[in-house]
C-alpha cells in the first residue's frame, strides 16, 4: 500500500548518492573482510564496523563519507559511530550493491 511512498524516497536518497559519489566521496565498505574479498566496489575501502572506532583517523577530512554493508544494517550503525565522533559528512548508502549502481551511471 506504501510501496510508492518508499519508491518516492529511495530514488531521492540515490540520486542523492550518485551526486555525492561524482564529487569523490570516500566510499566505506563496513563488512566483514571475507565478504569484502569475495565482491566489493573498486576503489572503495574495507573498514569493518566493529574497527571503526578505533580507525577513526583514517575519515578525517573526507568532504563526503558514504558507508554501506550488505543489507544496510551495519551501514546505519557505522553512520551513527561517525556521526557521535563529530563527522557531519557521513550517508548512509545502505547495501554496497546500492552504491555500486550509482558509480557508473
């Protein structure tokens, strides 16, 4: 019943993210390092959630973050840990797949 509702803010968070990769965001891969190795987006990163915290310095001066994960469960998370550590810069982009789509279009 609310399908177009959440169609109608899904494509205005990803044109969203296309602009935002064109302008060369830091793109986080927030998996697990196995699931990383077995498909990830070239040219993106691999800092698991749970070594987020302590690989803090490695976001500093990033104009644009962009986490993401397999299903966006963890993406939200790594969001919420960037956002309470000051950066204001930080989308969550929800499954890597998701972010994949926008690198080339």
């Amino acid at each position: 019943m609310f399908d177009w509702i959440k169609q109608l803010f899904k494509s205005e968070k990803n044109a969203y993210l296309k602009d935002i990769i064109s302008d060369g965001a830091f793109l986080v891969d927030v998996r697990t390092p196995a699931e990383f190795s077995e498909s990830h987006i070239s040219g993106s990163i691999n800092i698991p959630l749970n070594t987020i915290s302590q690989r803090l310095e490695l976001f500093r001066n990033k104009k644009h973050i962009i986490v993401f994960c397999r299903s966006g469960n963890r993406s939200a998370q790594a969001k919420m840990i960037l956002e309470q550590n000051g950066f204001k810069q930080v989308f969550d982009g929800g499954s890597w797949k998701n972010v994949k789509q926008w690198i080339n279009s």
